[in-house]
C-alpha cells in the first residue's frame, strides 16, 4: 500500500483494519456524518408500526421476528425477504409491509410511520441507520457492541441483540411508555449534534494540511 494515512469511520473500524492489513500506518478515525437531506418530520399521534432496515445476515432479522409474535403493531421492512422468512411472517400472524429499493423519500415517509427503529444488528461499520432515525425523532433500539454502543451511547436502548426475550420486553416498553419514548427522543436530538458534516469536513481539511505541510 502505498497511502501514507488511512481513513475509516469508526475506532471498531479502526482496530479492524490493523488487524487485517497487519499495518503500522496512523490511521485517523473521521465518523460518518448526516447529510444536509430533507428530513421533514410529521406529527403523527398512536404510531403502530416498529422500523427494521436492512435484511442482510448481519441485520439479524430472523431474532427480530421471534421477539415481535406476540405483539400487536406492525413492521415496515426494507430490504428482500426469502421464502423463509416470508412463512415466518405469515405462519405466525405477524403484520408487515416490505419494502424494496425504496427512495430518500420513501424511506422518510418510513421514518415518519414509526414508532420506533428496532436495529440489533450483529456486525456494523458504523450504524448510520441509527442517526438518521434519531434525526427523524424516532428512538432506536440498536445492540450493546461496538461500534454502536460508543456511537449511541446513552442516547438509544441497547440490548443484547442474541436475546429475542430482551429485544420483544424493550419494543414494548418503548410502544407504551411514552415518558420514555420522549426522553430518549431528546436524547437522540443531542446525540446528532456530534455528527455533523462540519466536523467531518474540518477533520478532513486538517489531514490534507498536515500532508501537504509533510511534503
């Protein structure tokens, strides 16, 4: 490789990719950030549907769908379903639409729906999901591991994304409770602050300074 430096979105990211390219060169960390889009939130009082974006195994949908047959709300899908997963759905009477290929818009409209993000992801680079969903207003659940525990924080509820059990008990509670629901919505709004596009640009700015003074 012949990069001085090397970016990536996050510390987990970061020790990933010491690890897999075995390599000495600084590695600066430069976080994801929320684009200057159009989210436009409604009001819209007794959401009945819980967000899940995403299908691929990494998403670990097949737990959510054991944690959600005994509820009553719907889920709003986006990303492929198989078969399997579709007989799931059918055999045990859970409610859900699914959406494939969706638009920037189509998937604000999504946010809108909802009453909460449910993302117990196994395995992500960064979770840019989650922010989004908290620039929406909308709380998220998300897993207790890295990356998404540091970028969260205290900001969503994080669960153990193995535990079907966990994920059903926190889906209701965040359905029902609304002084929660409120509070972690706040939480996320603060949350977001830190992942501005300013911070991006200037962390970026002063490593292309720093290459061009090296020179």
């Amino acid at each position: 490789m012949k990069s001085k430096y090397i970016t990536t979105i996050s510390n987990f990211t970061k020790h990933e990719l010491k690890v897999l390219l075995n390599t000495n060169k600084e590695i600066k960390v430069i976080d994801c950030f929320l684009t200057q889009n159009n989210y436009k939130k409604k009001i819209i009082e007794n959401k009945n549907c819980a967000l899940v974006i995403g299908t691929t195994k990494n998403k670990n949908i097949d737990k959510i769908f054991l944690a959600v047959k005994k509820t009553t709300f719907a889920l709003l899908i986006v990303g492929k379903l198989d078969h399997k997963q579709k007989n799931f759905l059918l055999k045990n009477n859970i409610k859900y639409k699914n959406f494939i290929n969706v638009s920037e818009k189509k998937i604000i409209e999504l946010y809108n729906m909802s009453f909460v993000l449910v993302n117990p992801s196994l395995y992500e680079g960064f979770g840019l999901t989650n922010l989004e969903a908290q620039k929406m207003g909308v709380p998220v659940i998300t897993s207790n591991i890295s990356p998404m525990k540091e970028i969260m924080r205290d900001s969503a509820i994080l669960i153990n994304p193995n535990d079907e059990h966990e994920i059903h008990r926190n889906i209701n509670k965040i359905h029902r409770d609304k002084l929660l629901r409120n509070k972690i919505i706040i939480k996320g709004y603060k949350n977001i602050l830190n992942y501005d596009i300013k911070f991006a640009k200037k962390k970026y700015f002063d490593l292309y300074r720093k290459m061009l003074n090296e020179k």
